[in-house]
C-alpha cells in the first residue's frame, strides 16, 4: 500500500471514529440536555385520565396521581361476576394498568380526556368463571374482556354485578342490524344503476372494505361525481352501528350535500376512498336499494353482544365582520357587499353499552371544520377631524361635559381674555400634537379601498 493511500485510510478512520462518538454522545446525554433547558412535558389544562385530573401537572406528578388513584380503586372497586344467585367479587389483580403508555398516548394525540390503558389476565378471569360453576367455553371471552376493561379504563366505582348470561358465545343466526337512508333526488341516473349492478356486498372474517375496489368491480369509472357520495354517507351511518374500525373517510370543505354533518362521507376514484376493517370470526352483508329519490343500506349478520351509536356534537362558528372603506361613499352610508354565515366545528364519537345500557367506552373517530363565511361591508372613509375637535376612531366628533374645577374665561374691560395660563398652554399644546397626528407619516401609507379591517381592532 502506497504512503498516500495509507494516510487516507487512516483519515477515513479517525473520521468514522469522532462521527461515532459524537452520535453516541448526542444519544447518551441529548434527552437529558433537552429536559434541562426546556423542563419536563407538562400536561395541558383540563386534561383527565380515566376519571382522574392530571391538569397542569408534569408527567412524573401525572403519573404517580393516576397509580395513587389506581391502588385506591382496586381496593374500593365495586364490580362482580353473577351468574344466577351465585355472584363473586372481582379481585383488583386482574387488572394491569399501563399508566406511562397512557400519558404517552395523550401526549401524542394532543387529548384532553382519555381513557386509562389496560389489560385483563384472562387466565384469572377463567379461574373466576370456574368458581361460579360455569365452563368458560360457553362464553365470549373477548367481549367479556372488554367490558370488564371498559369499566376499570374509567376506574368505575357503581357497584355493578356483571351477569354472565349476557356473555354467552353468539350463535350464527342472521338478523338485520342497523339500516341508514339517505336522500338523493329522484332524477339521479348514476346512482339507481350502480345500486342495481351492486345489490349487496359480504364483508368477510378481518376483511378490509374498500368502496373504490367495489365500485371498480361494478364498472364505475366517473373520477368524482357528487352523487356517488351518497354510497359512502349510507355505509358511514350503518357502520356506526357496529364495532367494525374505521379505515379511511373523507369529507367536503363546506356543508355536505348528502348526508347530516359528521355523518357523511365522499369518495372518487382518483385518491379518496372509503374502507373499514371487520374485525369479527363473523361475515356481515351490506344491501343496497334505491327507494324513489334515496338510498338505503341494510346490514345483515349475526349479533352484536354490546350495543354501537353514533354521537354527534355541533359547535357553532360565528362569522367575523370585515369592514372595507371606499371613496364611493360618504356620511354614514354603507353596503353589504357579502353576508355572513355560520361555521360548525363537528365532533363524532362512537359510544359502547353493555347490556345494562351503562356507556363502557365513548371514541372520537373524527372532527369536521366547517369555515364560516365572514360578514363583508364597505363604509366611507371617516371624515377628517375639524381643527381642535376631538374625534372617535371612526371621525365623530366627542362631546366632553364641563368638569368642576374648570376655570372659568373672563373678558376684561379692553375686551381680552383673562384664564387659567397653565391650562391655555396646555391647550395649545394639544392642538400642536392633534395637527402633527394629522401630518404624519402614516396617513401616507394608506391605499384608499383596499384597505380592509375586522370590526373591533
């Protein structure tokens, strides 16, 4: 090897080795570095976990609150398995609580409220079953889980005995279970026929539902027609009704046409689809009718042991003003030149029941933003201010009341004024300032129209 390729190799070398050091160094000492200048994560206000308030607090303070809470509640929980006359309390052990994942979670999805992570040990729950006289075969072990998680995730403290007959494993009998209509209008084309084409659609065991590959299979090639978002907001209502997981939903920037806000959907061909996951061991049937100038969707399968339902919160948006002063007008004329409409903020949730109808967990799937339409008004310009009057922001003049301890202007026998000379001084300062104000630069800066201002500033 040449004395110029060894002196290279050595230079490589070396830089591998600073490179390597100073990237574990930034790994090793970076976090601490960081929480020393900027402090630890705080939560932000108002923030729960559970049932527990962690508002404000660091997260270390956030944690060691919640497990406090969560020693409590095991010793205090109320909750019990029946079966018949037979009833067992449940031991507070069988539940493990993930609280540092939890206020992980809340961090990341930047929520309030959130429900406390937790994992059931199913070979206790068996054993519990077992003392109740019962094979734990004939029941579903699943859903039983999440019920019982549902309630510690809340750390629930209602005394509430949990009967088993309502836990038995589902049967394979098909009902209709949640039926959704929404209205199109009568002289639709497109629609009427695909629904033809379709009929119906069955979801199979932890399939994931596409609407775009249903819809290519019926030979839809329109990229984006309206109407075909009457599809997706009939589906959507049904799929609220079930446990099945939202995939991929799209919405329109203004209200939607077809569908109620934070129940619609919209889907075209190119780059918006619509799709869900069935997470059951069951099949489900979706059918589709054209009923005069509406859709109807139908979902048929096996029941489901706890009950869905959608819950929609609107917040209303009002709409600011926008003032525009033009040339056009004078005095106190003014024109509308666009009115103002209302903005929603919508929230969907979709809330769980268990038999006794006691809500055991409530999801936020998705918020719609809705932009109100401001208000828009064009007025003249304010008149300019006469000399040594005061005026408003908008060039009224103001009328200032006579104060005691005014004093009082007196004319002498050769006819001049005799006064306070403190307060004339003053006077005359303030109409010095008053017409430099007038003067100055920032009139010069204005572009008269096109000068636009929110009511209020």
């Amino acid at each position: 090897m040449s004395e110029v390729a060894r002196r290279g190799l050595i230079k490589t070398a070396g830089l591998i080795v600073i490179s390597t050091i100073f990237i574990s160094s930034f790994s090793i000492f970076g976090t601490s570095s960081y929480q020393k200048v900027f402090g630890e994560d705080t939560l932000p206000e108002n923030s729960i976990v559970g049932s527990v308030s962690v508002s404000g607090l660091q997260s270390a303070e956030a944690k060691e609150k919640i497990e406090n809470e969560i020693a409590t509640w095991k010793t205090l929980q109320l909750l019990s398995l029946q079966h018949d006359s037979e009833n067992i309390k449940l031991p507070g052990e069988l539940w493990d609580f993930q609280v540092s994942e939890t206020i992980d979670t809340m961090a990341i999805s930047n929520t309030e409220e959130v429900p406390l992570l937790v994992t059931l040990n199913t070979e206790m729950l068996t054993e519990l079953i077992a003392e109740l006289g019962m094979n734990s075969e004939l029941f579903s072990l699943p859903l039983l889980s999440e019920v019982l998680s549902g309630y510690a995730s809340t750390l629930e403290t209602d005394e509430i005995p949990i009967d088993l007959a309502n836990y038995y494993a589902t049967s394979d009998r098909i009902e209709e279970l949640a039926e959704s209509k929404v209205i199109g209008t009568s002289d639709l084309i497109l629609v009427p026929k695909v629904v033809d084409t379709i009929k119906n659609v069955t979801i199979e065991p932890e399939q994931t539902f596409s609407l775009q590959d249903l819809f290519r299979e019926a030979n839809v090639t329109e990229k984006q027609t309206d109407s075909l978002n009457l599809f997706p907001s009939a589906i959507l209502e049904v799929l609220l009704h079930t446990n099945f997981e939202l995939r991929e939903r799209h919405t329109t920037l203004d209200l939607p046409v077809y569908g109620e806000p934070g129940l619609n959907a919209v889907i075209n061909m190119t780059n918006q689809d619509f799709s869900f996951y069935n997470p059951n061991q069951s099949s489900y049937t979706i059918e589709f009718k054209w009923e005069k100038d509406s859709i109807v969707v139908t979902l048929f399968g096996p029941a489901f042991p706890l009950t869905y339902k959608p819950k929609v919160i609107k917040e209303i948006i009002d709409p600011d003003t926008i003032i525009q002063y033009s040339e056009a007008l004078s005095g106190n004329e003014k024109a509308v030149i666009q009115e103002g409409k209302e903005g929603y903020l919508i929230t969907t949730f979709r809330e769980t029941f268990d038999q006794d109808k006691r809500v055991i967990n409530k999801e936020n799937l998705f918020e719609d933003f809705y932009s109100p339409i401001h208000r828009i008004e064009k007025k003249a310009y304010p008149e300019p201010p006469s000399e040594g009057v005061t005026t408003d922001e908008d060039g009224n003049p103001l009328i200032e009341a006579d104060s005691e301890g005014t004093d009082e202007t007196k004319t002498d026998e050769n006819g001049s004024t005799t006064g306070n000379s403190q307060n004339d001084d003053a006077t005359n300062d303030s109409e010095n300032e008053d017409n430099e104000d007038q003067t100055g630069e920032g009139n010069d800066e204005v572009i008269k129209g096109l000068e636009y201002q929110k009511e209020g500033e």
